[in-house]
C-alpha cells in the first residue's frame, strides 16, 4: 500500500493494519504531516497541526503495540475541531477571543485518546460554529478540495476539508443545526448526527438549548462506527443519555439492513425565511431513490408533517448562540457578525425561548409519524451544491441568517427533535462536478439502522474510491 492509498484508507483500516504490524504509528503520522505540508496552504483546514506532539504519541503508540497492548484505535491518527479541549492546547472556537489553554481534556477527545488514538491538530470552524460555512476574520477561509473556489461547507468544513483531501483518515465534528451533515454532503463524506446525548459534551452540560451533538467525518462508513463505538457513552453531567445500542455500530456496519420502507421528499420546513431546493438537488435524492429500490426497498414519496416547527427552531437556534455568546471571554474580539447574532437572541424574550424547547415533544411526535409507515425518510441534506467561497462574507447577522436559512433548510428540524440522522454521498452527475448528497433520517435512538443501510449504500455506489483528483 503506497502513501495515498494509506492516507485514504480510512481508521478502521489503519486501526488492523497497525494490529497486523504491516504499518507502524510513525509511518502513519509521518505520511499525513508529509500531505499537510503540501496541501493544506491551498485548503487552510487545520487551525493547528501538532506535529511534535503527534510523532512522541505515535512512538509511544509503536512502543505500547510492539509489547502486545492492544486498544480499538491504538497509533490511529486523527484530528479535531478547534471547539473539543484538549488540555494545554488552545480552543478557540475559530474565534480570536480565547487566551488560556484548557485545563482538561473534553470527555470527546478523552475517551479517543483513551483508545489510543494519535492527535495530528485541530480543524478549523467559524466563529461559534454558527454558520454552514468555514470562514472567519482570524483563521481564514476553509477551501472546498472538489474545487478551491467553493466553500467545504460548515460548521465542520476544517475537519471536512482535511478528511475528503486525505489530510487524516477521520476528524471530530459537531452539529447544532447541520454542522457534520453539511461539510459531508459538500465534501463528498459520510457524516453522521447521532443521536442527542450519544457523545458527552462535556464540560458542557449541553450546547445551544440540546441541538448540539458531537461526532465526526469520514470517508467509509465503518469509520464512523468505530469512532462510535469509541466515543458514545454516558458521562456524569449530561443532560441527555439515551439508551446504548443494542450491538456494536462496526457490527451494525456489516450487517445488511433487510429490506426497508424508504419515503423520500424534497420539501423542508421554513425555519426563518422561505427554503430553497436546487433542481440539481432534486434530482440527486431521486437518484439514491432509484439505488435504494434497485436494492431492493420500498422506495415511495411522503411529505413529512412538519406543521410549524420552523417557528419554533429559529427561537431555539439563536437563544442557544445568545446563552453561549454572553458567557463567552473577551466578547468584544469577536467578530461583528457573530456579535449580532448574539444581540438577536438576547433581544428574544425569554418565555418565547422557554416555549421554543418545550414544544419539542409535540412536534416530534408529529414528525416521527412519518415511521408508521416508512423505516426510514430521505430528504436532501442541503438546498443547494457547494456555493462560491467568500458568498456571505460583509453580510451582517440579520441579511445572512435569512439567506442560510433559505439554502440551507433541511438539516435543522432534526437537531430540534434530537434524532440520528445522516448525509451519504452521491457522485456528480456530470464529469468534473460537485457533490452531492442524500439525508436519511431514522426513528430516535437508530443510528444502526442509518449505520446499516448506508454501508449498503456505500458498497452499491462505491464513494470512498472517488477522491479530488489532486489529492490522489
């Protein structure tokens, strides 16, 4: 196996060959700070790159394999974004306002670091994480490896960057309104939003009012379930601990789903302005739709009920970035589109907030309908392809919220109701295009079932073998 192929085979497999003895930590790291100096100039996906720091844990890594130790990710790189803490290292939250280091590790990367896992450097996010694109006044603009002149998506577009040009085989991501599922569909990578409380937030006890969750990017499915497997599990703390899975997810990974019913549409809910869906994007969920019955489900098109939960998210979403916003250091570093977010939440009364969130249980009700009659709902993940680099950029909080809002429409609802929920990637339609992408959503507390059929997905439509072209 040469340096590409090595760099693109993900951790699952980085995680056997390891164990095998046919490759060692040190050759690992050593192959992606080699790409990260080549490539990353062009991308600007790490915020950092902690090469000294990675190169003494894989000798110890190297060391602790030859003694016969094992561990699920023992000597495996990765990567994080710069939000989880890794003690003695900055968080900036792609922020300039963040002077101390952290005092501890976040539960997150703890229990990576536990497994063994190797950390390379931290991936860059806009400020907050706020928005579905990677681009702020500090740390620059995050390039899109398909083509340098669109945006790799958000909040999570660093670690979608860096995974999609094989600058790591996996990196963390987070999603409060679409963060992992966006830089996935946009970066051509399978991303999956766990259920809500599946990966500790901790030391927070939960981020914007519940919609955040944390997981991570990859290329194959089956690494995804292993970071899973990993990561997932309660920490004394959190606001939410929902059920353990019933199997491993690497197990759910190999499993074939059986035959399931599928319903798909292209409507979205209105969280704050009226939603867009690109013909181009219709026509790529209707192309998993033909795959999927071609495997054999019951494919068949249902709206979902969405009633007016859209009322009901944006209160959420910006009283969410308003309570993190007051709380957080040197607010006055921060940039002046972020300082107006935080202004519209905290403008918002605070029973209209209070309301936003208890709503949820009748709103999810009336949405989860939709599994009465079907096993799982495909839906796009975004509106629109990947737009130009630098689209929003001088657009104040009000004018790009509204326009997020209409391109970005269908990811959100499912934050709101806390369940799993996954992008898939879906080659171009034409030779030299953009990806795309296919949402599937699953009953809460399901991630296996959304693990199990896009693995399925993934052998029939063969995306971890398409790579940006210059990146190979």
């Amino acid at each position: 196996m040469d340096a590409s192929e090595l760099a693109f085979a993900g951790i699952h497999r980085q995680a056997e060959l390891l164990r095998d003895g046919a490759v060692s930590s040190h050759d690992l790291v050593s192959t992606y700070l080699e790409r990260i100096e080549r490539f990353d100039g062009r991308l600007n996906a790490f915020r950092v790159v902690l090469a000294e720091r990675a190169l003494a844990e894989a000798a110890e890594a190297d060391r602790r394999i030859a003694a016969g130790e094992t561990a699920p990710l023992l000597g495996v790189p990765i990567a994080v974004k710069d939000e989880l803490d890794v003690a003695g290292e900055l968080t900036t939250h792609g922020t300039a306002a963040v002077d101390a280091p952290a005092a501890a590790d976040s539960a997150h990367y703890r229990r990576l670091r536990e497994a063994g896992a190797v950390l390379v450097g931290k991936t860059n996010l806009p400020e907050l994480a706020i928005w579905p694109f990677t681009e702020s006044q500090t740390w620059g603009r995050t390039r899109n490896p398909w083509n340098p002149e669109r945006n790799s998506g958000g909040s999570s577009g660093g670690s979608g960057a860096a995974v999609a040009a094989g600058l790591i085989g996996a990196a963390s991501a987070s999603d409060g309104g679409g963060s992992i599922r966006i830089p996935a569909a946009h970066c051509g990578l399978f991303g999956l939003k766990p259920q809500r409380g599946r990966i500790s937030l901790l030391p927070e006890h939960e981020h914007w009012l519940g919609l955040t969750v944390t997981g991570c990017l990859t290329r194959r499915v089956i690494d995804t379930a292993l970071w899973l497997d990993v990561a997932a599990g309660a920490e004394p703390g959190d606001a939410d601990t929902p059920p353990p899975p019933e199997r491993p997810y690497v197990e759910a990974a190999a499993t074939p789903p059986g035959t399931l019913r599928i319903a798909t549409t292209v409507s979205a809910p209105r969280p704050a302005a009226p939603p867009i869906i690109a013909d181009e994007v219709k026509g790529g969920i209707a192309r998993i739709g033909d795959v999927l019955s071609s495997l054999g489900h019951t494919v068949f098109e249902r709206d979902p009920d969405w009633g007016r939960v859209g009322d009901d998210i944006t209160p959420r979403y910006l009283g969410g970035i308003a309570g993190e916003g007051r709380e957080f250091p040197n607010r006055e570093r921060l940039e002046g589109r972020t300082r107006g977010m935080i202004r519209m939440g905290s403008m918002l009364p605070g029973a209209v907030v209070r309301r936003s969130r208890a709503a949820e249980a009748g709103h999810a009700e009336r949405l989860n309908r939709i599994f009465e009659e079907a096993d799982v709902l495909l839906t796009p993940v975004v509106g629109i392809p990947p737009p130009p680099s630098g689209r929003w950029a001088g657009r104040g909080a009000l004018r790009t919220l509204l326009s997020i809002s209409r391109s970005y429409p269908c990811a959100i609802a499912w934050n709101y109701t806390g369940q799993p929920a996954a992008s898939v990637p879906l080659p171009p339609s034409s030779p030299g295009g953009l990806p795309l992408a296919g949402q599937l959503i699953a009953p809460p507390n399901r991630e296996d079932l959304l693990i199990s059929l896009a693995a399925q997905l993934e052998a029939e439509i063969g995306w971890p073998e398409r790579i940006p072209e210059e990146y190979a």
